[in-house]
C-alpha cells in the first residue's frame, strides 16, 4: 500500500488537486487501508506543529507583508539604482541588487517577486528590454529571498531537522551573497550584449539621499541577525519584533501604510500562513506514513551499498533535489526528501547545516523553472507573456544557478565558515 500511497499522491498531483491536499489524502486512503485509526491523522496533523519555534513563520510573512505594502521596494529600487546605474542593463542590475536587499526584509521569494516586478517589469519594458528578459530576472534573481536570512523557510527547515535557526541563517549568507553576485555579473554581460541602456551616474549626492529613505530598510535584516547572534532573544520573539517594527516604519517613519495597506498585509499573510500551515500539516502525516513503513532507511541503505565515493552520491541527490523541485512545491519537497537523505548525509560523515543550504538552493531554482515555477508565473503574469516565451532567457541564469550550488555543495567553508566563525566552533 505504500507504493499504491505513492502513486496516488503523484497522480493527484498531475489532474491538478493542490499539492497539500494529495500529500494528504493520498496518506489518509493508506491509513484506512491498513485499519491504523483515523484519531492518528489528527494526532500527527496537528502535533508537530505545537511549537514555540515555528511560530516565526506567521511573524516574518507579516513582517514582509507589511513592508510590502508600505512600498519600500520603491525606496530600495532608488537607492540600488543611485549605486549600480551606471552599469550596462541597469535596470536589470538594480533588479538583482533589490532582490538581495529586499531578502532580508520580507525573507519570501514569491513576495519579492511581485513587490519588485510589479514595479520594475513594466519600467523595463518602458525603456526597451524586452518583455523576455525583464520576466526572466525578475524569476530568477527573487530566489535570494530564501536563502539570504532572515528566511521562513530555513526555519522550516531547522524545525524539521532540529537544527539551530542561527546557524542556518548564518550558513545561507554567503551562498546567497554569491548567487547575487553572480547573477549581477551575468546581467551586465547579457546587457553589454544586446546593448541594454544605462541609468544615471554615481553621485555621493544622490546616493546619501535614496540611502536616508531607505535606511531604515537596509538596516533591519542586520538588526535581526545581531539580536540572534548576540542571543538577546529568541527567532520568535525577534520575528515577533520585526513585524511591530515593519508596521512602525510604515505607520509613522514613511506614513504610507494606510488602513487598507494594513488589511491587505493581514489577507495576505493570512492567506500564506494558511496555505504554508495546510502543506506542513499534511507533509506531517505523508512523512510519517514514510517513516513508518521504513521507506528512508531502504533508500537510504539502497544508495549505500553503491560501490560510487561520497562525491557522486551527493550529486545523485543534487539531481533528483533539481527533478523534483520543477514539480513539487518547496516546502512539501522538504518534508519528502529531508527523512530520506538526512540519514544518508549522516553515514556519509557530512554536516546536516551544509546539506540544508544545499537542499535550499537546489529546490530554490524549481522557483523560476516550469511547470510550476511561482516566481516565474509572477514575472510573466506581470510582463504579460507566456511561459514559453521566458525560456531561452532562464537559461543562463540556471545555468549559474547550478554553478553556484555545486560550487557549495563541494566546498563546503562557503556555507560553513561563517556559522563557525560566530559560533566558536
């Protein structure tokens, strides 16, 4: 029945049922075939979920849904531009910056995709880039937002594996930074390429005044991370803290967060919290009809037994990461593959914190590949083109993408150093 559980969860997935409710249903059908009782899905719904930690969730998603709607994306697309306007493609390369930037506000791909396209795409587009390349960087360079901290989704991952949120957070900025910096770097050959324009010059003039607007942007992600290294309170409490912090800028630093900014932010972060709370919930009860039925530890034994090194081992699982991430959520990927190939990274000697950044970012380019790409859709539904149209533009950035991942998975003080260096280790 476990194969029959597994094949019923793809094969709702294909006729288009959302992925929480297959991996659910899927999971509840295999519990009343096997007479286990129906009061264990609710016990494994629900329980795992009780935890103080995980409450950071909510906070940041309303964090950056409050940020959102205050509009500093406007603010920290003046201040990237003041910076990097010179460079050839320069709308393309304040994309890329606002992008980095924007990560430590909202910590949500989704929502810089469409905080910074809805504004960025139609200027692009405005200034004669094409509609193709002002989609496709705006889908690939958004998926920083989960990889530079503060992310909801490395305490997703944290809480899952019981690993330390500090140390994951620490871990993915470099390897964000990089990704960042390399897609900046493919931006300005592309742009010099096919002849993209360039904005204004640098000038110390401009660039103090789009940084006063923005300060108190810029030095929140930074805010978070020294109360977390420094231990003055908790993930939670400090999540709880950004998100009066966010409504405090846009109440009465900016003023242009108004009554209905307010509602929208709390839909929106309802509706998110909501959704994330339905995939964990059912991810909750597949991976444990998984467990139960020894499925990791046969896989994970299966692959050990292969005469290969470690080596070719982790790029088997980068692979089936880099598959699966096309056609499965992030999130509910996390919950199949974390049970089946931490017990293999653990015979394997490899640190679980390494393994983790590497699992977010192999999943994190599924963002911006079809068919079901979030901030791709984003990016085109806003420049008004088709999926098919996107690709021949995704392309060099994916293959950066790639690059980047192997270039952490094989050296492994990239992810590392800096979680050692803060923590003594």
């Amino acid at each position: 029945m476990i194969w029959v559980m597994i094949f019923l969860f793809f094969l709702f997935m294909i006729i288009g049922l959302p992925v929480a409710f297959s991996m659910g249903v899927s999971a509840l059908l295999y519990i009343l075939s096997e007479g286990i009782p129906v009061s264990m899905v609710a016990q494994k719904f629900f329980t795992n979920t009780q935890s103080f930690p995980f409450l950071a969730v909510p906070f940041f998603i309303l964090s950056g849904n409050l940020m959102v709607q205050s509009g500093v994306a406007n603010k920290i697309i003046k201040f990237a531009n003041s910076v990097i306007g010179r460079l050839p493609g320069a709308l393309g390369c304040v994309s890329v910056v606002v992008s980095m930037i924007m990560a430590g506000v909202s910590g949500s791909s989704v929502a810089d995709a469409a905080s910074t396209g809805s504004i960025l795409i139609p200027e692009m587009v405005k200034q004669k880039y094409t509609k193709s390349f002002s989609a496709a960087i705006n889908a690939t360079t958004s998926v920083v937002g989960i990889i530079i901290p503060p992310s909801s989704t490395m305490i997703i991952i944290a809480w899952i594996t019981n690993l330390s949120v500090l140390k994951m957070f620490l871990a993915g900025a470099i390897p964000g930074i990089i990704l960042g910096l390399s897609y900046l770097i493919i931006t300005v050959i592309i742009s010099i390429r096919k002849k993209f324009p360039r904005e204004e010059s640098f000038s110390w003039k401009g660039f103090w005044e789009a940084f006063k607007e923005c300060a108190w942007v810029v030095v929140f992600p930074f805010l978070l991370l020294i109360a977390i290294v420094f231990g003055i309170a908790t993930v939670t409490e400090i999540a709880a803290v950004a998100s009066l912090y966010s409504l405090a800028i846009g109440l009465f630093v900016y003023r242009s967060l108004d009554l209905n900014g307010l509602k929208q932010a709390l839909i929106d972060s309802t509706r998110s919290t909501t959704a994330v709370m339905a995939l964990v919930c059912s991810a909750n009860v597949f991976s444990w009809v998984l467990i139960r039925e020894n499925i990791p530890q046969l896989i994970s034994r299966a692959v050990l037994s292969l005469e290969v090194s470690n080596a070719v081992i982790l790029l088997v699982m980068i692979l089936i990461l880099a598959v699966a991430g096309m056609f499965i959520d992030l999130v509910a990927n996390l919950f199949i593959f974390i049970p089946i190939f931490f017990p293999i990274i653990k015979e394997m000697g490899m640190d679980p914190i390494h393994f983790s950044i590497i699992l977010l970012m192999t999943l994190a380019l599924g963002l911006f590949t079809p068919p079901v790409g979030a901030t791709l859709f984003i990016s085109c539904n806003i420049a008004k083109i088709g999926l098919e149209d996107v690709f021949q533009d995704l392309i060099p950035y994916f293959i950066i993408g790639v690059l980047v991942v192997i270039l952490v998975a094989y050296v492994p003080e990239v992810s590392l150093w800096l979680p050692n260096l803060v923590t003594g280790r």
